[in-house]
C-alpha cells in the first residue's frame, strides 16, 4: 500500500484535498520520509492552501483525525521511523525513566 501512495504522491496525482482527507491513510500505509516531506510541503504551502477552497471544517477534520492517530501504538511507531530517516537526525533510543 505504500508504494501506491509513495507513486500518486511522487507523480502529484493526488490534489489538494485528497491530501487533505487522505492524511492519516498515507500516514499509517508508512509511507517514505521523502513522500511525507512532499505531502506536508505541498499541504502547508499558503499558496497552494488558498487555491484548495477548503472551509476550516476540513482542515479541522484532518487534525483531528492526524491527533487521534499520533496517539496510537503504530503510529509512535511511524514517527520515530520517519524522525530517524531525516537526513541528519540520528537514532537514538528514547532515555529510560526510572
């Protein structure tokens, strides 16, 4: 599943809203690094958030359903994998707590 996400997303097949909505899908497919750099670049650029015509509901929607899914077990998972994959960002175990 996430080389088709990795595919549409490296050829900008997928729109502005289907980003938008499909956000904790291509999140949780475990997508590359690269592709989620895309899609966050392409989702946060002023430009691009104007033409979209999305209502704030929309964009609500879309925290809401990335804040719910950063809570799950995989997706902790997700973002320590992507925060490793940074070019300069090193792997470290978290520091145990007492």
């Amino acid at each position: 599943m996430a080389h088709t996400w990795e595919t549409l997303i490296g050829n900008g097949k997928l729109g502005y809203m289907a980003l938008l909505r499909n956000l904790r899908n291509i999140l949780e497919a475990d997508v590359s690094a690269e592709a989620m750099t895309q899609v966050c670049a392409t989702l946060a650029n002023r430009a691009a958030v104007a033409r979209s015509k999305q209502l704030p509901f929309r964009f609500l929607a879309a925290f809401r359903e990335v804040t719910a899914a950063r809570r799950s077990p995989k997706s902790r998972k997700l973002s320590c994998k992507h925060q490793a994959e940074r070019p300069g960002n090193k792997a470290e175990p978290p520091a145990a707590t007492n």
